[in-house]
C-alpha cells in the first residue's frame, strides 16, 4: 500500500519513520510497528544491563562511598608512589653527581697541595741559600778590613779626574775618572791614564782635549794639580777602553813631572784579579759628577756576569754614578777587579758594570 506524507504529500517508501521531502514524522500504519520494534530492542537492552547491575541495589550508601573512597586512595597512592620513584631517581642522580664533583675536587686539592708543597721546599732551599750568603756576607768585610783599607790606601792617591770636551765647539763637557800610573817599559810606557774610552771620546769625531786633575791629598778638594791631554790610545778595537797621556800645562794650578812621578802607581806592581764569584765584596774608587769633588768610595756586592762585544762585564751592587767611568774597582784582598764602566737604572735599584780588566789583558 503506497503511503504519502501528511505533512507535504510526498510518497514515501514503506517503513520511512521520516518523510523525504519535508522531514515530517510519519503517523502511518508503519509507524507503530517500527516503534515497536524498536521498543522491544530497547527493552531487551535494558533487560541485560539491570541484570548485569542487579548486585547494585544490594549496596548500601555506606560501602558505596567506601569502594569511592578506597578507590580514591589507591588512585592517590598510585600517584604518590610515582612520585615517590621520580624523587628517589633525582636523588640518586644528584648523590652522582655530587661523588664526582667531590673526586674532582679532591683531585684538585691533591694537585695543589703537591704544588705547594714543592714550592715550599724550592722555598726552602732558596732562603737557605740567602742566608747563607747574607752570613758570608757579613763574614766577609771583618775578614778583610784591614786588607781592604791599605788597598784603598795605596790607590787612592792615584785616581784622578777626567774633564774632557764632547764635541768641537766646547760648550758640552763630559766628567769621567781614571788612574795614573808609571810603565818602564811596554806599551803604553812613561807617565799614562788609564780610563774608558767613552770618556775621552768626542761625540762628532773632533780630537780629544781633556784636563787632568791629580789631588795630592785626596781627603781635601781644595788643592790638585792641572795636566792636559791631547788625543788617546786604545788598547783593543770595540773595547770601552782608553789611555791618555797627561801633559804639562800653564796654569796656576799646573803640576809637574816630578810631581807625575810623586803619584803616578807602578803599573807592573799591579795584581788583577784572578777570580770573581756572585757575593765578593768590593769597592769602586772615582768622582761621580753627584757629590764628586773629592774621591769617593762605594761599595756593594758582586751580582752576575754577562758578555758584551766580547768582553765581561762584572755586575754590582754597588753605587756608580755619571763621572765614575773610568775609576777602579777593587775586591777587598786589594787587587784589581776592573773599570766602572756604566750603570743600568732600573725602577728602585741599580746595577753597575765593570770592565773585567783580568780577563781583558789575559784574552
């Protein structure tokens, strides 16, 4: 039997619960049976679940809200656990950590204290060394006072001093100090200055005039003797080393050759040292352009050695001023070291060189 919408019309087809064309609900003869079809499938449904949830009526409120609350607990036991375990995890994980940063830091401390340790003991051995030294030191000049004093005695009245002019014009002069002594022979030979070369040498090339003060007394700088000089000697090429000749002049204050001979030192009577070692005492005898008026004496240590255009250098502590080139330095058993050269200013302190004359005529 052909049905039609009641709503619009429309045919529709058998067992439609809705019309097609207009989506009306359909009243028809069909209706009622697919509704009951589906009534008694939702029945049988129903049917299933109250039977399989029967057990429920038989449970009161109270053990109800207890399985909740156990449930509860569990779910809340399950996640403290975890957490529990997340925690242990991070706490091993830092204990780990914390044994290696320690291993580190004891490996570090063995290190350093291995290091120190062995600092300790250079240390050690150096301020033995010092003392040692500072012992000798002080050994030293009681030993050889009284050598060291006729020493000085015996030379001093032959240092002289050097005034010479740098260049041709004669506006700049240059101090320096020297020796005099007497040859009978050799060469140099008569009546010569040993001094430095830089002394007597002009800056521009000119020839050397220089003047020559021998002080009679060198205790008073009231009273000295005037000699000239004109040109020097060297005694070996590229050597800081020179001799000059003094030379009669008019002056007032002019000396003679009886008076060369008076305190001139006998050049064969020289004794050079044979031996120099870091810690020998010594004493520089000349006329320092600073408190130089009268010949003044310094003393100090020997401090090292170095080479220089082939000749050595003794290095000293002791004081050596502009117009102490060319003087003499002595150790205090009286023989000859060398020729304050010139001096290396450093921040606080100085160090002086000396012409090591021993191994320069010995070479």
């Amino acid at each position: 039997m052909d049905m039609f919408c009641h709503n619009c019309g429309q045919e529709i087809g058998e067992g439609s619960l809705f019309c097609e064309n207009c989506g009306a609900r359909i009243d028809g003869a069909a209706g009622p049976q697919v509704l009951a079809g589906l009534h008694e499938k939702a029945q049988h449904i129903f049917a299933a679940f109250r039977k399989k949830t029967a057990w429920v009526k038989h449970v009161s409120p109270t053990k109800a809200l207890g399985v909740l609350v156990l449930v509860g607990v569990i779910f809340a036991g399950y996640h403290f656990y975890r957490s529990y375990e997340q925690t242990q995890q991070t706490i091993t994980e830092t204990a780990r950590q914390l044994e290696e940063t320690k291993a580190q830091l004891n490996s570090i401390a063995s290190s350093t204290a291995e290091q120190l340790s062995s600092q300790k003991n250079e240390l050690s051995q150096k301020t033995d060394q010092i003392t040692k030294l500072e012992a000798d030191l002080k050994n030293a000049p009681t030993v050889a006072s009284n050598v060291q004093s006729q020493a000085l005695s015996s030379l001093a009245p032959s240092v002289v001093k050097i005034i010479c002019y740098a260049d041709a014009s004669g506006q700049t002069l240059q101090i320096g100090s020297g020796v005099l002594y007497h040859a009978s022979f050799g060469s140099p030979s008569g009546y010569f200055v040993e001094t430095n070369q830089h002394v007597v040498q002009t800056s521009d090339g000119s020839p050397s005039t220089c003047a020559i003060a021998v002080y009679p007394n060198y205790k008073n700088s009231s009273t000295y003797l005037l000699y000239k000089s004109a040109g020097y000697q060297t005694y070996k090429s590229g050597v800081d080393f020179a001799y000059v000749t003094p030379q009669v002049t008019v002056s007032q204050s002019a000396g003679t050759m009886a008076d060369l001979k008076k305190y001139a030192k006998d050049f064969s009577s020289n004794t050079y040292c044979k031996s120099a070692s870091i810690g020998d005492h010594i004493s520089i005898l000349g006329y320092p352009g600073i408190g130089g008026s009268s010949l003044t004496a310094t003393d100090g240590i020997i401090s090292g050695f170095e080479y220089d255009s082939g000749s050595r250098f003794i290095k000293t502590s002791a004081k050596i001023e502009h117009g102490n080139s060319g003087g003499v330095a002595i150790k205090d058993s009286g023989c000859i070291l060398g020729i304050p050269t010139f001096v290396e200013t450093g921040s606080v302190e100085s160090i002086g060189r000396i012409l090591d004359l021993n191994t320069l005529f010995n070479s």
